[in-house]
C-alpha cells in the first residue's frame, strides 16, 4: 500500500511539471502572433517612435492572469522553484 502512495505522489509531481512545460509551450506559441500584435498596434498609437523587439517579445510572452487565478500562478511558480 505505501509503493502505491508513493507512486501516486511522483505521478502528480511529474503531472505537474508535464502541465507546465505544456503552458511553456503554448505560451510560446502564441507570443510569435503577439509580438506583431502589439508592435502594430504601438506604432498605430506612437508612430514615431521605435520599439525594442526583445523587449516586445518579452511582453507577448507573459500571459494574462485575471486576480482570481494570482494564488494559483504564485503556488505553480513556488512549486517549479522548489524542484
């Protein structure tokens, strides 16, 4: 019964880390199309002035997270550090 415990416990540990590196992966996915987003619409609204590409590819790769899910971000990140 205890080898059954501890296999659960290390396929929820490796069920964590697969959900996040797939959240990685779509994350990435999705900034390509964000980038030229967001760098469409600045120059839309500022024309004149030049944007950091690395620095726009930083901003289409950081996800939205509305207030209710903030406990839930911090516990993933704590958890990622922790490994």
């Amino acid at each position: 019964m205890e080898n059954i415990r501890k296999e659960i416990l290390e396929l929820r540990r490796e069920l964590v880390r697969v959900e996040m590196r797939l959240r990685r992966i779509e994350r990435d996915f999705s900034a390509c199309s964000k980038v030229e987003d967001i760098r469409s619409e600045l120059k839309q609204e500022f024309p004149s002035l030049d944007f950091d590409d690395e620095l726009l590819e930083l901003v289409g790769k950081l996800p939205y997270n509305p207030v209710e899910k903030d406990r839930e971000v911090i516990r993933e990140a704590v958890e990622w550090l922790i490994k």
